[in-house]
C-alpha cells in the first residue's frame, strides 16, 4: 500500500469516499439491490410456484 503523504487533498478525499465507510455502504446496498434484482427474476420464471 502506498503512502497518501504526497497526494493531493482531493485524491486523498475521493479514496476515502471509495474505500471508506460511503463506499461500504453503496458496495451492500448495490449488491442488496442485485440480490433481490435476481430474487424478482427467478420468481416470475417459476410463476411465483414455491416447490418443497
């Protein structure tokens, strides 16, 4: 991992947004909103019919 010493403020910034607690928080909302994408998908394929 490099050292942020000599990058500039706004770099520093925008690395923060991505890797930071903003970037964690999009990163689980995305995927939540992939999971229940795909949830939606499977279940209008299989007519809504739940087999046991």
């Amino acid at each position: 991992m490099k050292s942020l010493r000599g990058v500039a403020p706004h770099r520093r910034l925008e690395t923060w947004l991505w890797t930071g607690p903003v970037g964690h928080f999009v990163g689980g909302a995305l995927d939540l909103l992939q999971a229940l994408a795909s949830y939606q998908r499977k279940r209008r394929v299989d007519g809504g019919q739940r087999f046991r």
